[in-house]
C-alpha cells in the first residue's frame, strides 16, 4: 500500500496514545473495516457496533501490534473475529437492500439488480463463519489468497480450498431463486 | 460449543457429470482457464451451472463495487470513547490475536476427516494441568472465562493456560510440569500437534 510509510508513523504515534494520529487511522482504513462488518453481518445497526469493537480493540491494542503482518491484515483480523462473535445464530437475519443507495426513481432494472445483490447477500449470510470470511475477503474486498491465509493464519492451501467449498455452497444457494 | 467430536463429511460438490462445482466456480471467479475444456464446451450441466455461475458472479462483482463508507457517528463514538482510555490499558485477549474461525481442530484421513470441538481439547487440556500436585486450580482471567485459551488451526493447537499455584511449590517448576502433562495429554488423546503451551501462573493459593 502506497500509504505504508504514513501508516507506520500514525501507528507509532497512536500507540503512544495520540488521538489525532489515532483518529487519521480510522478515517483512512475505516471504510474497510465497517465494509466487512456489513458484509459479513449484513445489518447496518449490527455493522456499526462491530466496527466500533474492532476500532476499539485496535485502539487498546495498538501497542501490541506486530509490525510483522500489514496494519490492514490486522485490522481485517480483529474485525472478522470480532463479527464472529456477533455471529451466533446469524443467517436468520433478513437484512439488506437498505445498504444499496436509493437509485432515486426506480426502473423495473434497477429494482432487479437490488433484488438480485439482495440475494447474493443473503447466501453470504447462509455460509458458515468458516466460510464467509474468505469469501468476503476475497469476492468483496478482493484480497489475494496470500493475505487472507495472512489475515486467518492458516496456510494458503487451507484458504484456497475453503474458498473452493464456499463458492460451490453460494452457488447453491443463490441457485433455487435464479 | 458442542462437547463431542463429530465426523465430517468434507465430499466436494459435484455437478451430474462429475465436474466439481467448485472447479467451474474459480474458473468464473478468478478468471481461470478451463480445465477440461472438451469436456465442458459439450455438457449441457457444466454449460448450465457455468450460466448461474456467470450471471452469480457479476452480481457479486456489481456488490464488491458498491461503495460503502463507515457511518460518521461510528467514528465519533470511537473516537469518545478512545478519549476514556489509553492504548495498551488492556491487553487484547488471545483470541483477538489469533483467528477464531476454525472452532474445530481436522485431522484428515484418506476415507474421511475427524473434527475435535475446541471443549474437548480444553477439557483434556483442564484435567492434564489439575493433575500437575502443585497446581490449585485454573485461574479465569473474567467471569465466564476458564482459565484456558486456544487456537487451533486444523492439526495444530496452541493453548494458554492460566494457573493458581499452591504456595511452597516453584513456580517455574509447575509451568514446567503443566506443559509436558499438557502436551503429552493433548498429543495423545486428540492425535494433534500441540504447538505451543503458555503457562501463566496468575495467582497463588494460601492453602499450600
């Protein structure tokens, strides 16, 4: 990331407690951090808790970041876990739509589209935790396998082939209403 | 947490033809070539799932390029509450620094895999560390905590065991004994490789 540098300051300061280094922090990589929240739990009052956790968590973690991983593998890290936790019990959530801006006046198209992204959603959500956060990561964020094994600590073998499973599973899913 | 070690069934799925659906899917997802492109340009169910696959796949592409953005008032909120503590006041428990996905331990076999809940490596774990004669108990770090944590990711386990010591017993001598036990007890009864054992002996017991 062309930012690593800047980042690397930032961290530094805020571990030693700056809130405006802080603060840069979490506008700059917030988006990415409540994005997965809303994919992964697809509510936006449930997203918005995660993402304020995980903000949190990093705050009071900070100083025990290792500079080994990307702040950005990190944060996904902490972030996921976090939505993992708010997890149990998931997929009964009739969520969504409402993330999609308001087209304004509605054509027949369009009203089809939301429905459709509406439904690829909602077979994120029927996935398993084990599942979706690959997915997410990959489909949604568009992260390279290396990062996602990076990101779950497993070996990239072990995350390509659960992305194997959870993309046989979405198809399975969204199957019945194509 | 369910208490019991269960048998998965891990067959990929499969079309009728026998193509894997997964296969076709990273074909479409990652832009792959075909792998078995005679095959596939003349079988009506890989042509099929290759359609639901294509059409799947833009939307899914369509929802990655939505813009999303975190919600003013979340970063407001972060921020306050930042304000009421310093970094580093708490300690990120275990299971923050390490993935908490995989809530089963696999071990693979040629004619199927075995799954082990994270409860029954903790127990095994628990009864290894109680039987050490200077450890008085487990010691929680919070209410509803037991004293031990773990990550696992498939063979491998990597556990934190917190312990009470009984007075007059060395400390590192414990820590020491209580990874062996634990180790020896994880490996053999669970078939798994205990990576790693941290002992913190977090108090002591006055009744010796």
């Amino acid at each position: 990331m062309v930012l690593a540098t800047d980042d690397r300051l930032l961290i530094q300061a805020a571990s030693a407690g700056d809130e405006r280094a802080f603060e840069v922090l979490v506008r700059r990589h917030g988006a990415r951090v409540y994005r997965v929240a809303l994919r992964m739990l697809g509510s936006p009052e449930e997203a918005e808790e995660a993402a304020q956790d995980a903000w949190l968590a990093a705050w009071r973690g900070l100083p025990g970041f290792r500079r080994e991983s990307a702040f950005s593998t990190w944060l996904y890290r902490i972030v996921t876990n976090r939505c993992l936790g708010v997890g149990s019990g998931r997929a009964e959530v009739e969520p969504l739509e409402h993330d999609l801006p308001d087209p304004g006046p509605r054509t027949d198209e369009q009203a089809e589209l939301r429905a459709r992204l509406a439904a690829v959603t909602r077979g994120i959500l029927a996935l398993t935790p084990e599942q979706r956060v690959p997915i997410v990561l990959r489909e949604l964020e568009g992260l390279p396998y290396d990062e996602i094994a990076a990101v779950l600590d497993v070996s990239v073998q072990a995350v390509k082939s659960r992305i194997h499973r959870a993309r046989a599973s979405l198809w399975r899913e969204t199957r019945s209403w194509r | 947490m369910e208490g019991d070690a269960v048998v998965a069934l891990d067959e990929p799925m499969r079309l009728e033809c026998g193509v894997e659906v997964g296969e076709l899917a990273a074909q479409v997802a990652d832009r792959l070539p075909p792998t078995n492109a005679e095959h596939q340009a003349t079988c009506p169910h890989c042509q099929a799932a290759l359609a639901q696959l294509n059409a799947l796949w833009g939307d899914v592409r369509e929802l990655a390029r939505r813009e999303v953005s975190m919600p003013e008032r979340v970063v407001q909120e972060v921020l306050a509450r930042a304000r009421e503590e310093r970094p580093g006041s708490e300690q990120l428990p275990l299971r923050e620094l390490v993935p908490r996905l995989l809530n089963h331990a696999l071990l693979e076999g040629p004619r199927g895999s075995t799954r082990i809940a994270e409860s029954v490596i903790t127990e095994i774990a628990r009864r290894a560390a109680l039987a050490e004669p200077g450890v008085a108990g487990l010691q929680p770090e919070r209410p509803g905590d037991t004293g031990l944590s773990l990550a696992v990711d498939r063979h491998h386990v990597r556990l934190v065991v917190r312990l009470r010591v009984r007075f007059g017993y060395s400390a590192p001598e414990v820590a020491a004994n209580v990874r062996t036990r634990v180790i020896d007890a994880v490996e053999t009864l669970t078939g798994l490789h205990a990576e790693r054992v941290d002992v913190v002996v977090a108090d002591l017991s006055a009744d010796g």
